[in-house]
C-alpha cells in the first residue's frame, strides 16, 4: 500500500504538468479547430525562460510568473503572425505547428545548446506518513496546477467572458453577427493557453531536468489526455491527466517503469476504441465544459 500510495503521487505530479499541455490544446482547439503540435515546445520555452532566470539570481516564483508572461508574449505574436491566417484552413496550422518545432527547438540549441538543464529544486522539505515520503516539491506542482485549472474552468464556465467563448465555439459568424468580438477571443484563448504551458514549463524543470526535445514527449502525452478526455472538452482534459497519473504511477511502482508510456498510450487507444469521442465527448470544434 505504501508503494502504490508513492507512485500515485509521483504520477500525479507529472501528470498535473501533462494536464496543462491538455487544457492549452483543448482551449486552442476548441475556439479555433487547430492542433498545434508546437504546445510542448511552449512549455520548453518555459522551462527554459524559468532555468535562465534561476541562473541569474531571481526566486523561482518570480521566474514562474515570468515564463507565463514570456510565453503568452510569444503565444500572441505568433497567432497574429502565423496562426490567424489559417483559421479557415486548419490543416494549414497544424502544417504551421509542425513547422514551429523545429524552429523553436533549433532557437534553443544555437543560443543556449542541447545540453540537460536544470534548477535547485524550489522546495526541499520530505514529509514522511508511515512509509511514503511526500516530497514537498511534488505537492505544490500538484496543487498549483489544481488551482490554475479550476480557476480556468470557473472563468470559462461562469464569466461573462467565459459565456462568450463558448458561443463564439458553437457557432463563430452568428457570434461575430452578435457583437462578440471573436478574433479577440481567439487571441486571448492562445495566449491563456500558451500562458499555461508556460506555467507547466517552469513547474517540469522543478521535478526535472529538461532539454531542447523534452516538449516533444510531453505534448504527445498532452494529446494522448485531450483525446481520452475528448478533445475539445475541459473537464474530460482534467479527469483524463488524473487517471493517466494514477497509471503511470501504478506502472512505475510495480516493477514496469519501461512499459509506462506503452501503458498510456494504450489506454487511450482503448478509450477511443470504445468511445471514439472521448469519455466525455469532444467535437470537431470543441465543447467547453
């Protein structure tokens, strides 16, 4: 019992990073029908925005928030230079998106190389309850990303911002027709969305040590949760990062830790053989909650 409690909880920490990746591509998705495969370099700016700060003497909240700043930056820039010309056309910016990976992960490599990067772990302290250690660093990723979601969720949910997304999702020219200014709502959507994988990027270099290919991996686990969840939709992106953290916890502490990913992307290969679209849904334009 107390190794499976352990392993629940480190999977959970490394999934509540893998859920911002989902809850950034389903918000994207979901206003704009585009998958943008380059969500996991936007985390490895993150990441590498947070490291350089570090480095240069400032605390690790301040770095955190100054990833989120940096990335959302980078996130308008490039819907206004790339990305906006191809809402007609998705296809045409997941083409963009697959572009950008390469350009950013070479962006990286010239000026900072491929080399591991890492930061002194922002919190040290280990409680010990019976026979599992609860690393402090661990808890708050978890908890962060908790609150950063629900706060998400009741905005897109409850405001009066959130009601006019979820009208400008369902139907864009009548909500245009309205008064709802929709390509504003696209842009605040990519940049709330690269905003979080910014956020996911400074909390990943806390639990580990990155490189310029680590978004590569995360953001397949990204999608692996938006898909399982159903893609397009928030509350299916949160439940599924929850049971793909319980998963890969169980087969990291059972003696199976090489057949983790397989186990993940496994499981969603099952969800969508059963349910194509999703546990809770998605649609080719998404459904916000």
């Amino acid at each position: 019992m107390d190794i499976l409690l352990q392993q629940i909880l480190n999977g959970l920490s490394i999934a509540s990073v893998i859920t911002l990746i989902a809850v950034g591509v389903t918000l994207i998705f979901g206003l704009t029908g585009i998958i943008n495969f380059a969500h996991g370099e936007f985390l490895m700016v993150g990441s590498i925005v947070t490291w350089l700060a570090v480095a240069n003497g400032i605390s690790f909240w301040l770095a955190i928030l100054l990833a989120m700043i940096v990335v959302a930056v980078m996130g308008f820039a490039l819907e206004r230079g790339l990305f906006r010309f191809t809402l007609e056309r998705p296809t045409n910016g997941f083409i963009v998106s697959l572009g950008l990976i390469i350009v950013l992960q070479h962006i990286v490599i010239f000026f900072w190389n491929a080399n591991q990067k890492s930061i002194p772990r922002p919190l040290n302290t280990i409680w010990e309850m019976g026979g599992v250690r609860i690393a402090s660093v661990r808890v708050m990723v978890i908890f962060i990303t908790a609150a950063v979601v629900a706060m998400t969720f009741v905005a897109v949910t409850r405001s009066r911002y959130g009601r006019a997304l979820r009208a400008s999702v369902e139907d864009r020219d009548t909500a245009a027709l309205m008064g709802i200014p929709v390509r504003r709502y696209i842009t605040g959507v990519f940049v709330l969305g690269s905003a979080l994988a910014g956020l996911g990027g400074g909390l990943l270099i806390a639990l580990f040590p990155i490189t310029p290919f680590t978004g590569g991996t995360m953001v397949m686990k990204g999608f692996a949760v938006a898909l399982m969840g159903g893609l397009g939709n928030l509350t299916g992106a949160v439940v599924a990062g929850l049971i793909l953290g319980i998963v890969e916890g169980l087969s990291a502490g059972y003696g199976f830790s090489e057949w983790t990913d397989a186990y993940s992307f496994g499981l969603m290969i099952l969800v969508l053989l059963f349910r194509p679209n999703g546990l809770f849904g998605g649609t080719s334009g998404p459904k916000m909650a």
